[in-house]
C-alpha cells in the first residue's frame, strides 16, 4: 500500500517519495537539462499531462474521447498508443508532414479560443 502524501508546509505541493527505473530517471534529468526546467517541473509537467489527456477540453475529453476509450475497452495508456499506431499508418500513407497547414489552422484556432 502507498505511503499517505506530505504536504509543503503552504499546502501548494504535496511530497511523494518514488523510485523510477534508471532509464526513465535518466531521461527524465536528460529533459530538464535540455528544457532548462527542474526536474520537479517535469514530473508535474508528465503527470498533468497523462492527468488531463494533455490539456485537452475536459468537456471534449468526457464527451468523445473517453466514450471512444470505454467503446474500445481501452484504459488511456493503451487509447494513446492506439492513436499513435494509427498516427503512424497515416504518415507511412501520406508521408511525414502532409497535414502541416491543416494544423497551423487548428493551432491558430485553438489559441483564439475558436473553433
């Protein structure tokens, strides 16, 4: 059983304690140093990711893609790797790119806060 979390003495951050593989420990300092972030940063920054399918609308997330998860009886882990399998069908189709301007569109759109 997990030991019980300890909060920062302002109750912003809360302290585990976990041990990692030395491959993932590796690559995780590996990308602090190349991001300049600390590798406090990046743990959170993989987390929230994985938290909240990496920042996407939650209302989006409940409405279509976790119903297509459930659909498909697939938790998220294997969900995303789903969607990379199929990501890389595409690009061996298309080749790598063949949707770039679409995205700048999306992007743009979704910085605007438009649809």
């Amino acid at each position: 059983m997990p030991r019980k979390a300890r909060e920062t003495s302002d109750g912003s951050r809360t302290t585990f304690t976990i041990r990692l593989p030395p491959a993932t420990g590796s690559w995780m300092y590996d990308l602090a140093q190349k991001t300049d972030r600390t590798l406090t940063d990046i743990v959170n920054i993989v987390v929230d990711d994985c938290r909240t399918w990496f920042g996407l609308d939650e209302q989006l997330v409940k409405a279509l893609i976790q119903r297509d998860a459930d659909a498909l009886k697939l938790n998220q882990r294997d969900y995303i790797s789903y969607l990379l399998t199929e990501r890389c069908a595409a690009i061996k189709e298309h080749g790598a790119g063949w949707e770039k301007d679409e995205l700048k569109v999306a992007l743009a759109r979704r910085r605007d806060g438009s649809r």
